[in-house]
C-alpha cells in the first residue's frame, strides 16, 4: 500500500493505476464504486489514493465454533463501494431469513487479534476521527447480574469506529481465543 501511493505521488499513468486497482481488487478485496470506472486517469488516480491512504487492521479471526458474536463480511460504504468489514450478529435482522443463513453460514469470528497501521506512508498519524461511521449502531442484547437489558452500541470498536479502514483478515489459531 504504501509503495503505490509513493508511487502515485512520483507519476501516474494508465499502466500503474490499473495495476493499483488490481491489487485494491484482489488484495483488499474492495468493490469500487461504480462511478469509478466513467472517471478519467486523475479522477481514477484520486479515489485510488484516498481508498489507499487510510488506516489498516490486520484481523486475526478465529473459525466460528458456535460462540455468540459477529464475524467477516462483505459490507456496502456510504461511497457506494464494497469492503471487509467485522460485522455483528445483533447488526443482522432476525426476521430476515436470508441474513440469518448467511450469519450462522460464518466461518470464522470476530477477530481475536488486530494489529494496526496508525500513520500514512510519510509516517503521519492518521486522525482516527475521520475513518469512524457515525452512522453505524446497534441495539445489542446485554445482562447485568442476571437483569436483561438492551444497550445501544455506537459506533463500535470494530464495525464504527474503524468502519473506514482498510481491512484484512488472516486466519490465527483457535488457542488464541482462550
């Protein structure tokens, strides 16, 4: 990541921005938006820096052993793009039959280990403030001395506040959920 943005900073032209989308394809896994593909070279150039120029979580994510909690998905962006995101299992609708096929189809858990990026490829840090969806927000199920009770969740660690990083997931060993 940061190599292509040094890169992008140096020169652009249509043979490197095509390999940098590729990778942001391949490797992050993110959709672009579908305006991406009617801008020119600069325009195209641009939303490629700023989808690269932002935080980074590794997830270390565990397999899904039946344990309470969400998981990884692909997620629709404000921007109209698609990415990894950890998502919740109180963020899915129960009354919807399809989200809830595909909650318990998970194969793995909310991660277990994240290591992050904090600053750019120039080594400034990040204002974290600008990578949170203030949008994001849950009604979760709680208990407190045995009493039931509904907490509002928002944003999140993982689905809110780091809604607008770029995300990787790695599969860790089921021990480090101990």
């Amino acid at each position: 990541v940061f190599d292509y943005l040094k890169q992008l900073e140096e020169k652009t032209n249509a043979i490197l921005v095509e390999e940098i989308e590729e990778f942001v394809k391949q490797e992050l896994f993110i959709e672009l938006p579908k305006e991406y593909e009617t801008k020119d070279l600069a325009g195209k150039t641009q939303l490629l820096r700023q989808k690269l120029n932002r935080p980074i979580r590794i997830c270390g994510m565990v397999r899904n052993e039946g344990e309470p909690g969400g998981g990884p998905f692909f997620a629709s962006n404000p921007d109209g793009s698609v990415s990894l995101h950890i998502v919740e299992s109180a963020q899915f609708d129960s009354d919807n039959e399809q989200q809830m096929k595909l909650l318990k189809s998970s194969s793995h858990f909310n991660p277990v280990d994240l290591v992050c990026t904090l600053k750019d490829y120039k080594g400034k840090a990040f204002d974290l403030t600008q990578y949170v969806n203030h949008q994001q927000g849950f009604i979760a199920q709680k208990s407190k001395a045995g009493k039931q009770l509904k907490a509002l969740e928002r944003p999140g660690l993982w689905n809110g506040s780091m809604a607008d990083w770029n995300t990787v997931f790695v599969e860790v060993p089921i021990i480090t959920f101990n």
